[in-house]
C-alpha cells in the first residue's frame, strides 16, 4: 500500500469516527466497564446473592401475611353466618311462639264472647288488625 492510499485511508477513517463518535464511545465505555466489572466480579455476584435471599424472604413474608389474612377472613365469615343461622332460628321460634299465642288468645276471645258476636268482632279488629266483613 503507498503513503496516498494509506492517508485516504485515514481520511475516510477520520470521516467516519466524526459521523458516528457516539458509536465508538459506547464501544470505549462498555470495554473500560467491563475491566472494572472484571476485577470485583465476586463482589458483584455476593450482591446479587444476598439481593435474591433478600427478594425470597420477603415474598414469603408477604405470602404468609396472606395466608394468615385469609385464614383471618375465613373465620370471620364462619362467624358471621353461625351468629345469622343462630338469629334467624330465635326469629322463627318467636315467630312460631307468638303465632300460638295469638291462636290461644283468639279461643280464648272465642270462647268468652260466643254469645255476643258483635263484640267479638270489634275486639278482634282492635287486637289482631282485621276486619270483620259482612
């Protein structure tokens, strides 16, 4: 190769480096990253160690806060409808107490008004609320 092919060479080498300098410096920086990085590459990978133990403990911290919430929930659930079963059994037996209540009290209105109708009727309306229709 002569001296005059050498330099337009360069030149166009030259040209080149102007054009495209932000190509050449990340080629620059990844080497000068990657002598250091090479150096402490032990210490780089005891942090990642321990960033990775650090991520697992607190997964499982979070996943048995979880579990223990549901846990939690699910207890209160069984709660709430032991406490509804229980309370619409008392409605229903008060339901069916004051249903024969009632019944005893009308034979009884029955029986101590059998010779006065009228009179029967205007207690009953008052008492239980219907209306006697002719």
């Amino acid at each position: 190769m002569t001296l005059a092919a050498f330099k337009l060479a360069l030149k166009k080498v030259w040209i080149w480096c102007k054009h495209h300098w932000k190509i050449l410096l990340l080629l620059a920086w990844s080497v000068v990253v990657w002598i250091v990085a090479r150096r402490s590459l032990d210490n780089h990978k005891r942090v990642l160690d321990s960033t990775i133990q650090s991520y697992r403990a607190e997964i499982n911290a979070i996943q048995s806060t979880h579990e223990k919430e549901i846990e939690k929930r699910n207890r209160a659930i069984e709660t709430y409808q032991s406490v509804i079963q229980e309370a619409e059994k008392a409605y229903s037996e008060s339901q069916e107490e004051l249903g024969i209540l009632k019944r005893e009290r009308l034979k009884e209105l029955v029986n101590q008004y059998a010779d006065d109708p009228e009179s029967l009727n205007s207690i009953i309306e008052s008492e239980f609320g219907f209306t006697y229709v002719k």
